[in-house]
C-alpha cells in the first residue's frame, strides 16, 4: 500500500519560513518523481515544485526565487523548503508521486495546512 504522510505544516507570519517533509512508503522511491501541490480556498490546485529522479527540479512562477525541494532517496523522503513567505501561500500542501514521470502523479498524500498570517 502506498503511503505518502506529510508534515511540517502549521501557522507561520508572513516573512517566516517553513520545512515541509513527506515520507513515502510502498513505492520505489528512487523510482518516482516526487512533487509538491497545493490548493488554497477556492482555488485550483498548482504545481509548487518537483524533482525529478535525477534531482532535476522545477518551480511553480508564484514560488520561484522562494522554494527549495529536495529528496533523500536513503531515507524516502522529499521536502520542500519555504521562505520569505506570503499570505498567498497560505493552502493544502500535497506530496505527489509519480513513477511513470513527471507530470503523471499517480499516488498523493492526504495534505498538509499552511497558513501564513499577515
């Protein structure tokens, strides 16, 4: 069974920063292309960062310059890395897998709540 269970979520001021971690389990990790989603209140989900098996990483425009996404395939966790942090980033955070490349995230962990107060 694929788990991925993520953490490090919480109320934060604007300017602050915050580690986001997910653990997977059940999958290959070294395998996947590992992703971050997030969904603030009435708003569509969007793309907060990848990396790629090879540790290629890309950036959602809102997040870039601010946003650092990692993968420690020893111990099959991805965080990501937030800083300088705005009332917009406030949302769900979601951990996404995706064995069959990026893009086509199969498996998604049950979310996180970040909330940035102004």
């Amino acid at each position: 069974q694929v788990q991925l269970v993520e953490s490090g979520g919480g109320l934060v001021q604007a300017g602050g920063s915050l580690r986001l971690a997910c653990a997977a389990s059940g999958i290959i990790f070294s395998n996947n292309a590992m992703g971050w989603y997030r969904r603030a209140p009435g708003k569509q989900r969007e793309l907060v960062a990848a990396i790629t098996r090879g540790f290629s990483t890309n950036y959602g425009d809102s997040v870039k310059g601010r946003a650092i996404i990692s993968r420690d395939n020893a111990k099959n966790t991805v965080t990501l890395q937030m800083n300088s942090l705005k009332f917009e980033d406030t949302a769900v955070y979601y951990c996404a897998a995706a064995p069959h490349g990026l893009g086509r995230w199969d498996y998604w962990g049950q979310g996180t709540q970040v909330t940035v107060s102004s």
